[in-house]
C-alpha cells in the first residue's frame, strides 16, 4: 500500500534509517570503513570520507528518501520539493519576474543556435530533431527568479549605493563584431555597479568587495525535482563566502517541460542580469557574473557557456560546477560500477504511473545489445527529452565538439559518486579539446560539430575529486567534505571575480591609453589627459573605447595579478571553529589525529585565499581532496579509467550493458508492481494524443509542430494539462517541515555569520559598523570621506529595506 507523500510520511519513512545508521554505525565502523576504501581497479572509490556518523545518516536519508519517493508519482514528488521553506532572518531573498523582452530575445537566439544541429544543420534544420520551434515556448506559469543575499551585505551595499549615487563610472562601449546582431544586450557597460560595494561588505578572505558580484546559480535535481526552496541553503552560503549575491531562476521542469526548455530559462535569467528592465536593478557587467550549477543544473552550465560562445555573447567571468551530469547516455565506466558510495539510483528512476510519467512509447533509439543483436528502446529513459535526444550535444554535453573558448572553470565531484567518470572526462575535454574530440558515431549523427574541434583554445579548467565524496556533496552542508567542497567554490569564486576586474580595468586602461595617444597626435595638444577628463570623454562618446568580451575575460597578467593581490587572512571566516567534529584546517604530515592516508604526499590544505594556480604552462590543475581537505595530485592520465583512449569510441552512446541493463530490469519490474495503475493512464494519453494530432495540441497554435510525447504542449484536453502540469506551474504555497530542518542544519554556518538575531539587530550593527568605518577614516585623514564620494553621516537604513519581499 502506498501512504501519501508529505512531511508526515516522509518523516515516518525515514526515521528508522536514522535509527538505524545510528548503530550500525557504532558497530560496523571499521568494516564499512575498509570498504569505503576499495581502490578505483577494486570497483571502488579509490578512497573514502572519514566514517562521520552525520554524513553516513545523511547519505542513507536521501537514499531512502528517493527509494520512498519511486513509489509515489513524479508529480508528487516535484510538489514536495517544491513546497515553501522559511527564510532565514540574516538572509534576504527578493522573487522578481523576468521581462517578456528578455524571454523572447533568449528564444530568438536559441532558435537560431538550435537549428545548426544534425545532418541538416547546415540548412537550419537542427529544431526537427527536437520537434519544432513553438512548443518549447509555451510556459504555464511566468518565469521568476529570486535574489538571495545575507542580509547584512545587502545593507552595507545599500547604504553605500545611496551615498555614492550621484557618483558614475564611465561608459564603455563592447564589440559586437561577432555577436550576430544581437549587441543591444551588452552594447555598453553600466555607468556604475548596481551594488557598488563597500569597504563593510567582505568576502571569505577578508577582502573588500569594492565591485558588485553576481552568481547566477543553476540548481541541479535531475532536470524534474527541486526548487529554488530546496537550494536556497547551497545558494546562500556559495554568495556569503563570496561576498556577492546570487540569482536563481525558477526554469521549467521536465517531463512537463523538457530540453531545451529549461536551457531557454537559464539564458533568459542571464539577458535579464545582463540587460534588466528599466526600474529592476543596473546592468550588471558580464564580467562581474560567475556561473554556478550542480548536477543537471552544472550540465545546463556548459551547455549554456556554449551557447554564449557561438552566438556571440559576452562571457561571464567563470563557472563552477558541482557534480555536473553531462553525459545522460550513460556510457562512462562508473554508472555501471561500485554504489556504494552515492545516494544516486545506480537502477535510474522509476516512479509509480501517473499523469505526468510514463509517456506514451516513440521516439525510440536503436541499442546494439551485449550480444550483437539491435534491440529498439520506445520506453522514454530520462526524464529530460526523449531517447533519440539523448546524444544530442547540448543534452549530453560530452559530445560537443569542442569545449574550448569557455571562461575558466572549476570542478569539483565525489570520489564514490556514479558520475565520477563523466566529471573527470569532462574537465580533460574542455582543457585538452582536440585530445578528445566527439566519437565517430556522434559526429555521424552531428556532423556540425566537427568543425568545433580545433576552433577554440583550450579552457582553464581546476579539476577537484573529494574522495569517497556522494553525488552533490554540498548537500550535506554540515559534513566535513562539503565544507572543503564550498571552501573551494568559494576561493575560485573570489580569484575569477578579482582576475576578471583587473582585466577589465587593464584593458580599459590601454583603450584609454590608446585613445590619448590619438588624440594628442590629432589635436597636436602636449598635455596628458587625467582619468576624470577621460571619463567625461568616455561618458558623451558612444563610440570611444571598445572591449570584447565575446571571448573570456581573464588572461595570464589578470590571474596573477589577482593572485599577487593582498588579502587580510585575518579576517578569514572557518566554518570549522564552531564545529566539535570539525579540525583545524593546518594538517601537516605526522599530526596526530589525522589519518596515514591523509599524511603526505600533498599539495597543502583546501582554503579559502582567492589564489588559483590555474594559469601556469598547463590548461588543466587535477587534485584528489582527502576527507580533512589535504590536496594531492591526482594520477598520471594513463591511470585514469576515464580517460581510457578504448572508450573515446564508446563516450555519449547508449550501449546495451551496464547501466541499460539495470534500468530495464527496475523498469520490468514497476511495471508489473504498477500495472493497473500503467494501462489506467496510457489509455488516457493514448486518446488524448490522438486528439490533439487530429485536432491540435495544447495551445492549437503548434501546426508544424511534434512536440515530444512527455511535455505538457503536447496534450490536446486542457484539463489533462492543468492535472500534468500543476506541481511544476501551481506551488501549492504549503510549508514543508521536513526541508526546512535539513535547511535549518545546513545553514547553521550562515547563521554564525548573521550579524543579529532579528532584523532589528542586524540593521543596527550594520549602522554601528558603517559609523565606526567612517570615524577610523576621518582619523586618518580629515579629508579622506570626502574624497572617498562618502557622506559624513552612515548610511541610514529605510525600515522597508530589511524586509523579505
């Protein structure tokens, strides 16, 4: 019998699993131990996370948690991941709806990007392969995305903004030589930062945040679960260590909506940054934006990075990509291997029969079974397009063909996670693009991406396994991995934000430079222009200085600058000092407590320094993290089963064996369990498909269309559609208990932080704060407040400021 899927359930279902972790875990700790570090040739992870009681009950929840779940419809289950979390006091979360402008430039660029794919991409015949130009656009429910942010920064932004508004920076004109017509978006560079920082706001170094900083996060949950209230916890700590705020959108779930649906989100979510509407916040600079995804959500990252280079558009400053799922064919060694150590189906999902899932069969893709036999797939296996879709290279990003040209990248995954190969692969392909170019097969049946191998330089990639390390590690905020994991995030969050404002200042200063020099010749004038003169000139002149930043920002002079940059270390923020299982991060060999395969040799300890060792004579930095952080080089490449040269021909095809195998036989299996509940609503969608072939689909505005059998646009009865789709377009506005405790554990770290217990208190300290700031100056120089553009007065805070919107 199946009980209902809430916080009751939920919590019923789980808490044996607690229990029961609890004294296994007392009485099988060296057993489990020895085997959670099995070597990579053993089937294992090749090493393991320290035996913490909190992250093995962490790991066993989710994993019970989704077993609970496949029982239950997909619906219900993106109802419940969907359900309201409280916002922490000390952090300031404000839901903004993106502009229909911004929605429909982001689907014109996409159109015209999608239709170069496949035999016919050359004639702008690539949206065939995904069923047409309309359906995809059709959304039961505006797209919004949220702001989050400590409240504390916010004020100190806020005050400081108000203080220097009738103070602007000069305008610069960007190059939009490549960008296919599309330059409106990023023509000039805002006059002034909309959260131009303060001398108050800090980031996890100690460091000043002197410009405005942005992460457009991405979240992950298989492309068909989660929400932004399920993440705001990652969310916010990724922003408070940066010193920035972060943007979250809301995209479009699968199966209601599937590829490139939620592609189309991100994109419009990044034009609103870059291009918002008169009244929503300044232009943001590209180059003050860092990119950041887990899991479906860091594949729709690279996917969106390529998107940006090959249309044209100008190129945040990096991304980070936590566990990224790049590969939904499953063709990587380590789906098929050791589970031991995820949280991950090894089986895929499965859930009971419902409107939602599973489609009607079609759409198939042909398997060349263990056996030599073909065998024809109908049976729809990801949630996030149909089964011919599977390879296509912005699905499976490890069959693009090339990914070269992208900002420097940093990322990081689990030792004992299934998708392991696939991150490792993807790091090597993106630094070393034509060592690992799409196989034979995939450019058959992409033959566009071809020309993509040797187009582009290869990325700045730092590669970063946490060993024994589960899918998302971050999840389990409070474990000792994952704060090793945001501490990484985090210092290269900080180095592409510093790295990519000296560039630009660098290459603003040799435009300015460039333009006195012609201008003295011209003029035949002997005097040299100043920078305030400059920035007058700039400011009338649309046409005076030009920086490209289709192409990435950071260069071998802006890294190393950021990476001589002065940073007050005392001021660093340890998540560690607070936490009685937590040591000191200052390991050295022969410590006593820390465990031998934790001892040399290594490269140091995870910290948070805003330093990268990303530019030097290699594109690509690989390290193996142990469970107390200490940094070790991984393996030479020939090491790497990943990398294996036999697999080149084998990476991004579904093949018959392995992971196949398992998800027919859980497949075969739920079919049987559900059958009354499988031929109830196959009968339903069988007529309803026939309807709206005959009559038309959901909107009857999709002729030409053939929209794919799972999606919401594709249903003819309008009721049908509103049951299908209401989990993902109609929040039910419920609270959920059992998210907002985990939350409430993994925020713990913030809260630390907070700055006050309430509103009230925060907003105080913050003007203290500001006062103090203003008076050490003054005692410095009389004048320096001044001609620093700041008032004599703090800053004063209007009630409403504090208050979540």
């Amino acid at each position: 019998m199946t009980h209902g899927f809430g916080t009751p359930s939920v919590a019923l279902a789980t808490t044996p699993t607690v229990i029961s972790t609890f004294f296994s875990h007392l009485f099988a700790r060296n057993k489990r131990k020895s085997q959670s570090k099995k070597s990579l040739k053993e089937g294992g992870p090749g090493g393991g996370p320290e035996n913490q009681l909190s992250y093995e009950e962490g790991l066993k929840v989710i994993r019970r948690f989704l077993e609970f779940a496949s029982h239950h419809g997909v619906e219900e289950v993106q109802g419940f991941t969907a359900m309201w979390v409280p916002t922490p006091h000390w952090v300031r979360r404000e839901t903004v709806t993106i502009p229909d402008a911004n929605i429909r430039a982001a689907e014109d660029i996409l159109a015209k990007h999608l239709s170069t794919y496949g035999p016919e991409g050359e004639q702008g015949g690539g949206l065939k392969l995904i069923g047409g130009d309309k359906w995809w656009r059709v959304r039961g429910r505006t797209l919004e995305g949220e702001w989050i942010e400590m409240q504390k920064d916010y004020l100190k932004r806020k005050a400081t903004a108000t203080s220097r508004s009738s103070s602007t920076q000069p305008a610069t004109q960007l190059s939009s030589a490549q960008n296919g017509g599309y330059g409106d978006y990023w023509k000039y560079l805002p006059k002034r930062a909309g959260t131009t920082g303060s001398d108050s706001v800090k980031d996890n170094t100690g460091a000043d945040v002197l410009q405005d900083r942005v992460i457009l996060y991405i979240h992950g949950g298989a492309f068909f679960f989660s929400s932004l209230e399920t993440h705001r916890y990652q969310v916010q700590r990724h922003a408070r260590k940066a010193g920035a705020r972060a943007f979250s959108p809301a995209y479009r779930l699968a199966p209601q909506y599937p590829f490139p649906c939620g592609l189309l989100d991100s994109l419009a979510s990044y034009l609103y940054l870059i291009d918002p509407p008169v009244g929503a916040h300044d232009p943001i600079l590209p180059t003050n934006i860092i990119f950041m995804g887990d899991s479906a959500g860091g594949g729709m990252v690279i996917s969106l990075l390529v998107l940006i280079r090959e249309m044209g558009l100008p190129m945040p400053a990096g991304a980070s990509l936590i566990s990224p799922w790049v590969d939904l064919t499953h063709s990587m060694p380590s789906i098929g291997g050791w589970d031991g150590g995820d949280f991950i189906p090894s089986s895929g999902f499965h859930y009971k029969p419902s409107c939602a899932w599973p489609p009607l069969t079609g759409d198939g893709i042909t398997i060349t079974m263990p056996d030599g036999t073909e065998q024809h797939f109908d049976e729809q296996i990801q949630m996030y397009c149909p089964n011919k879709l599977l390879t296509h290279p912005l699905v499976s990003p490890v069959n693009l063909g090339s990914l070269g040209g992208l900002c420097p990248l940093l990322i990081v995954g689990g030792g004992g996670e299934l998708l392991r190969d696939e991150i490792i692969y993807l790091a090597h392909k993106a630094a070393s693009p034509t060592t690992y170019p799409p196989s034979s097969l995939t450019l058959s049946q992409y033959p566009d991406q071809a020309r993509m191998v040797n187009k582009y330089n290869p990325t700045k990639v730092h590669l970063q396994i946490y060993e024994g390390c589960c899918h998302v590690v971050p999840t389990l905020s409070w474990t000792r991995s994952s704060k090793y994991m945001y501490r990484a995030c985090a210092n290269f969050n900080i180095w592409a934000f510093t790295a990519a404002q000296k560039a630009v200042e660098r290459r603003l200063h040799h435009e300015i430079s460039h333009h006195s020099l012609r201008d003295k010749h011209a003029s035949r004038q002997n005097s040299t222009n100043n920078t305030s003169t400059v920035a007058s000139s700039l400011s009338g002149s649309r046409a005076t200085s030009t920086i490209d930043l289709n192409q990435p920002i950071i260069g071998t002079t802006a890294a190393s600058a950021a990476n001589r940059e002065e940073l007050d270390l005392g001021d660093l923020e340890s998540e560690a000092s607070s936490d009685s299982d937590e040591s000191t991060s200052t390991y050295q060999d022969g410590d006593e407590g820390v465990p031998v395969e934790d001892q040399g040799p290594s490269k140091g300890v995870v910290t948070v320094s805003g330093k990268e060792p990303l530019f030097g004579p290699n594109n690509i930095v690989s390290e193996r993290i142990s469970t107390h952080g200490r940094v070790r080089p991984f393996e030479p490449i020939e090491s790497i089963p990943a990398l294996d040269p036999k697999l080149r021909e084998h990476i991004g095809q579904i093949h018959g064996g392995g992971a196949i195998q398992k998800w027919l036989t859980k497949r075969a299996e739920w079919d049987e369990k559900y059958s009354k509940e499988l031929k109830k609503w196959r009968e339903i969608k069988f007529n309803d498909r026939q309807q709206a072939e005959k009559y038309g689909y959901l909107t009857r505005e999709l002729q030409g269309d053939a929209p794919p059998l799972c999606s919401l646009a594709g249903i003819y009865d309008e009721d049908l559609a509103r049951q299908v789709g209401r989990s993902v377009d109609e929040p039910t506005g419920k609270q959920s208990g059992v998210v907002g405790m985990w939350m409430k554990m993994g925020a713990k770290a913030d809260k630390e932080h907070a700055g006050g217990d309430n509103l009230g208190e925060i907003k105080q300290n913050v003007e203290s704060e500001i006062k103090q700031e203003q008076i050490r100056r003054a005692s410095v120089s009389a004048g320096a407040a001044q001609r620093q553009g700041l008032v004599d007065e703090p800053g004063v805070i209007p009630e409403h400021e504090v208050v979540n919107r």
